[in-house]
C-alpha cells in the first residue's frame, strides 16, 4: 500500500501546473513552495518532542511550539488546563476577520508514549520519512500554520475569523469527555465553516466529509448455577453462555446487513465467577465444565454513520436482549464517545470548493473517503453545529499508529497549497447558501 501511495503521489505532483488560478493565488502557492523546506524542519522539531497522550509535559511542549507560530501571525493564544479530565489540556488560538468564521482543528498528542521504541524523525529513501505522530497527526498541524503564514504574505488573513483548536487528547480522550471536548464544541458553536487536518485515508486525493461514530457497549449476562446434568431443564434453564450467545447471534442476523453500521464484540468471559476490569480491558473467569454458568460479560463497540443510525441500532439490540432464554437475565449498557459527522449537502459543498481548488492548482481531483475507510476523529464535536465540515486535509504516507508510519514529505506543500487557496476562497462563501 506505501509503495502504491508514493508512486501516486509522485504522478500527481508531476502534473501541478497552475492552471485557473488567480495571480494572488498563485503568490499563496509559491509562497508555500518557497517555505516548504521551513514547514518540514518544524515537523521534524515536533515529531523529536514525545507527544503520548500520557505523557502531559510532552503534549504542552508541542503544544508551546505551535502556540509560539500563531503567536506570530497574530492569534490571541491560550492553553485550556486539562487537569479537570485527566490530559495535558488543548491549544485554542483566535484571530478576528471579515467573512465566515473558521475553526481549524488538529490534535498534539500521538499514540507512542515515552516507553516507546519509536521516538524520532528519520529520513529515508527519496521525499519518506518516519516518525511518530508524521502523519497522525504533527503533519496536518504544519500544514494549518504553513497555509497560515501563506495568506498573511500576501494581506490575506484579515479577510478571515479563524479560530484554530489542538487537542491534546485525542487518540486517548480524557474524562469526562463532556470536560474533553468542551473547548472544542464552544469552538464550533460560533463558526460557520470547520475543517479538520487528519490524514484521513493518508491519500491526498481524498478528503473525509462523513465519519461513523465510536461509542462502547457491555453486556452482562446472568444464568442459574447448577450441575451440568440438569441444563435446559424447565427449573434450570440455559445458563449465562448460551444467553449471550444467543443475543450476539441475534446482533449478528438482524444489524449485520445494515451500510456503515458495524458493531464487534471484542472480549467475552463465562463462567462461575468472572472478573473483569473496564479500565484495563482483562480480566478472568472462573468455571467447571459440570457446572452451568452464572455470569458472562461482552465487551464491544459499535460505530454508526449518523445520529438516527446510532439510535435505531440501540433499540433493536436492546429489543434483542430483553427477549431472554428462562432463567436468565442480561443487561446492555452503551458508552459514547465520539459522535458521528453524518454526510450533509454542506459537507459535500465544501468538499467541491476543495476539489475546484485542487483542479485549478493543476493538482487533480479530490473524493469523498468511504466512511467504512475513516476512524472516528475530532471533526465530529462539530457535527449539527457548524453549516459545512470537512476533514483529511493532512498528508499523504501510511501505517500511522505503527512504528512504520511514514510521510511522503512532498505531500506536505501539496496539501498546504490546497488549503491555503481554499482558505482564500472561503472568506467569499455564504455557508448558508
């Protein structure tokens, strides 16, 4: 997949020609091209700094040097305190303008905590280079201030409102995530326009404008202990596996058929005695092959397209569960966590302006992502709130969240290039219209 990804990127940047770009928009991408080598030193002096969700000092020091950039342009830069939820806390930076309002949104943290084996930035073979947190998501954070500093150059950042978020939690999410994510969701409460800077499916000539949600579910079964010899019988019943079983086949024969909704059970213990601890997703059971069992839990998650989706599913697998084998009982919790970003004709409006950008930059079309192909990312806290959403304006590369992720560093100025112009363009377009 790497190989296929870098070959492709190097057809498409062979092909960029401007083509029907204005000249003010041409001086935005020579800008970028001009300053290509500066925005891939910062990568690397980011990428060279852990970043794990854990390690709080770490996400503050990304932090600081993204918040010294904005500083620079003319944000009014803040650090919101994650204490209250247990992170390092986020980066919210403003700037007053003309035009719609903005919110562009990154994230500091990476998934390699200071225990890792996979600390820096190293370069290979030809424009590839390795590191934690390149492409997932350090690269899309260079890409917002490098598209940044490409319209200040040319006067044109007075003719925006930006509000820029970076959080610092979100490949772990503190809790409560009402806490989490409220610095983000008063963000998109006054912006008209969000775009997110995720790698998405990491192929630039993608863009995500709907992502399914996250959201976690366990279920606990109980059954009448008795010898083995006596199951099935009218005062003994089935006992606590086969009632789980028979709900998870259920979820199987009835959900599994529906587009976008998956729902996948990932840890199951029975028996007598069960212990399991949420936190550590472990945990251990007890039980004889004579003896029915009297406990059973299931741990899963379920991921949705849309709100309605989300809730349907809900109620069918609740309707599933309270249909129980005698003698048995069985309780379905859920937990959410990240909403879905439903698809919207907004959604689809900003991804053709992002499309028209790419093609009249000479840099070849831009789709939608597959929803089944994109993880649950920030962008969704903006879902319902803001007029147009889009995400995976980050780079190009692969394996991200593996000591393999790698970037293909031409990616970089590519995606800066369309960003910056379609920022440009943005502060002419009526979200509502």
């Amino acid at each position: 997949m790497r190989s296929i990804r870098v070959l492709m990127m190097g057809m498409l940047l062979n092909t960029a020609v401007a083509a029907q770009t204005t000249d003010l928009e041409q001086r935005i991408a020579g800008h970028v091209e001009a300053n290509a080598a500066n925005a891939i030193s910062l990568l690397e002096r980011v990428v060279n700094i852990n970043s794990g969700s854990l390690n709080l000092a770490g996400v503050r020091a990304v932090g600081d040097v993204f918040m010294s950039e904005l500083d620079a342009l003319g944000f009014e830069t803040s650090w919101v305190d994650g204490s209250a939820f247990g992170r390092s806390g986020h980066l919210v930076a403003t700037r007053a303008g003309s035009g719609p309002h903005l919110l562009l949104i990154g994230h500091l943290d990476t998934v390699f905590e200071k225990d890792s084996p996979f600390q820096r930035f190293e370069m290979k073979a030809d424009s590839l280079a390795t590191g934690p947190g390149v492409i997932d998501m350090k690269g899309g954070n260079v890409i917002i201030v490098y598209a940044l500093k490409a319209l200040d150059q040319v006067g044109a950042l007075d003719d925006l409102s930006i509000t820029v978020v970076m959080t610092g939690d979100e490949e772990r999410s503190g809790r409560p995530l009402s806490l989490a994510r409220q610095a983000l969701i008063e963000a998109a409460e006054v912006a008209d326009i969000a775009i997110g800077f995720e790698n998405g499916d990491s192929d630039p000539r993608t863009a995500v404008v709907s992502r399914r949600s996250s959201s976690s579910w366990q279920l606990t079964v109980s059954g009448r202990p008795a010898h083995s010899s006596q199951i099935f019988r009218e005062t003994v019943g089935a006992g606590a596996i086969y009632e789980a079983s028979r709900i998870l086949h259920q979820f199987y024969t009835q959900l599994s058929e529906e587009q976008y909704l998956t729902f996948n059970p990932g840890l199951i213990l029975g028996g007598t005695d069960v212990d399991y601890d949420a936190a550590q997703a472990r945990g251990n059971a007890f039980g004889k092959n004579n003896v029915v069992a009297e406990r059973t839990i299931v741990s899963g998650d379920i991921r949705a397209i849309s709100p309605e989706q989300l809730m349907s599913a809900k109620q069918k697998m609740q309707t599933i569960v309270g249909e129980h084998l005698s003698h048995t009982r069985a309780e379905l919790t859920f937990n959410d966590s990240y909403p879905p970003l439903a698809p919207t004709a907004g959604n689809e409006r900003l991804l053709g302006i992002l499309d028209q950008v790419s093609r009249d930059l000479g840099l070849g079309p831009v789709t939608a992502v597959d929803p089944r192909m994109a993880g649950a990312a920030d962008i969704s806290f903006t879902a319902g709130l803001v007029d147009m959403a889009m995400d995976g304006l980050g780079p190009g590369g692969a394996d991200d969240h593996t000591v393999d992720e790698t970037i293909d560093l031409r990616s970089v100025a590519l995606q800066t290039k369309r960003a910056a112009v379609l920022l440009y363009r943005l502060r002419k377009v009526s979200p509502t219209n």
